[in-house]
C-alpha cells in the first residue's frame, strides 16, 4: 500500500539528485536536550548536507516564553526564516542528526506558517552518510530572502483546547513519548509530574520507524501502529509529547497515511506536566 500523502518526505536518492537545484534548499533542524550537553550548531558546522543550514528551534521561537521553543509569531518566523536565505518558492527539505526525530518539527512549523512545499529526509543524515553521500564542514553562503508568513491556527493547540478536548472526548490526544516516561515509571526529562494526560493514548514515535535505518515504516504498518495504540484515524487527533518536537514524528506518520492535519499541542508535557491545575494519571493508558 504506498503512502497516501507521499510528498511530507524525500529519499536520499533524490535529494541527491537534486541537492544543486537552487530552488531546493536543506535546513538542518537538529536539536538537542540540555541533558544530553551537545550543541546542534557546532556539530551542524563540523559536518553538514552541503548547502544546508542550521534552523534552531531555540532561536526561531516566541522570545521571553519560558516554556521551552514554543511557536513564535508570523512575523518572527518570515524574518528568521527569510535571513537563513528561504523563500516561499523554495522546496525545504528539513533533516537531522539522528535520523529521524527533530526534523519533523521543521516540517510542521513551516506548514503551519503557510508553506507546505515542505518535506522530511527520510533517514536524515546517519542515512545519508551511510550510503557514502557528501558532507561538508564549510559554511553555507546565505542570501537573505523575503518569506512571508501566514499562521494556520488549525494546526496548533494549547493547553486549554487539549483539556477541552479530553472532556468531551472531541480529540483523540496521542502521547509520543517513551512508554516508561507515559507511564511515569521513568524519569521525565522536563520538570514536573511523571505520567500523562488522563485519557491519552501512547505511541511512542520511534515505533513509526525502521530500526535499521530510521525511515519510516511502510503505510500499512504506520497505520497498525495507530490502531494497536487505541487511535481511530477516521476521528480527530491532537499529538504530543515532551515539548513538541517528536509529536511531530506521529503528525507526519499520520500525514503519510491520508491524514492531512493532527495539530501540535506546543506546550506538551513540559507545560502540561508543570501546572498543578492538570490532571495526571499514571501506568498504561
């Protein structure tokens, strides 16, 4: 069964194919944890996709929120993303670091300021340098470029539209944290509460994946996985997770299969996990 919505990734080979096309531009959207003490933009200079840039989560955000690389404004957005040299008649091909985990991210940021000429690399970089592709360490010259932004409000929730969503049971709301961390048998990597929202269901993102490689899954398998953790793709579905990156994972996964939009809860569990006026349940779903 091939993908419904093929277009939210590219393959290695063609982004090989077509890496001098400048209307292709690459964006490096690697992000790290504090706890894992690695810095994305050194590691992005030392070795690269040649002509990409580094796209930091941390810096293209909304300034002065302390929860952490939540959406910024339309405006801040067209302005970073127009001083990294992309414009709204470039194909963006978002990758990262460790295959397939925070280049979603990317993917669903600039969709949801209105560019969906937008995709993931299906593997990311460990793909890339696995099959003897080139990767440079110098740094890509930039022309500044006119991006204009356009904010789909469809395509995000907050905490208040969740909480809604869990009491009438309007939205499904999926987890992609690990399941020891949903359950709150394992340490939380954000401060607050262990466990998860009452009435959420858990799929892990890595379990959209290929092991070996980090690509996605075929769609019938992708597909699996959402109704073996108890979601419904005909009904609505709100993804989240530690602070909405990997949730973006599930949303793509989900976009392969047909399902064109499953907002982002931004705040996830560093917001949700945080506030004592949220409910927390622990264990299984």
């Amino acid at each position: 069964m091939p993908y419904a919505k093929p277009d939210g990734i590219v393959s290695t080979g063609w982004l090989g194919t077509h890496l001098g096309d400048p209307k292709v531009k690459v964006i490096d959207v690697t992000y790290f944890h504090h706890s894992l003490n690695r810095n994305a933009k050194a590691e992005h200079d030392a070795k690269h996709i040649p002509g990409a840039v580094h796209f930091d989560i941390d810096d293209i955000k909304m300034a002065g929120d302390p929860r952490p690389h939540m959406l910024p404004t339309a405006e801040v957005f067209a302005e970073k993303v127009g001083k990294l040299g992309l414009s709204n008649g470039d194909k963006i091909v978002c990758y990262d670091m460790t295959g397939l985990q925070t280049a979603a991210r990317g993917w669903w940021m600039f969709r949801i300021f209105g560019h969906d000429d937008v995709a993931v690399l299906d593997g990311g970089l460990p793909k890339w340098i696995a099959e003897g592709r080139p990767v440079s360490d110098k740094r890509t010259e930039i022309r500044p470029a006119s991006f204009k932004a356009s904010f789909r409000p469809s395509l995000v929730r907050s905490l208040d539209q969740v909480k809604a969503a869990l009491d009438g049971k309007k939205e499904q709301v999926v987890d992609a944290r690990a399941a020891g961390r949903f359950q709150g048998v394992e340490k939380e990597l954000w401060p607050g509460r262990p466990g998860h929202m009452p009435g959420a269901r858990n799929l892990p993102f890595p379990d959209l994946l290929d092991p070996k490689d980090k690509t996605f899954l075929p769609a019938e398998q992708i597909a699996a996985r959402f109704v073996a953790s108890g979601l419904e793709l005909g009904k609505p579905i709100v993804a989240s997770c530690g602070s909405g990156v990997t949730a973006c994972v599930v949303a793509l996964g989900a976009y392969l299969v047909g399902k064109d939009e499953v907002p982002i809860y931004d705040g996830s569990w560093s917001e949700w996990g945080l506030r004592e006026d949220t409910p927390v349940a622990t264990g299984p779903a």
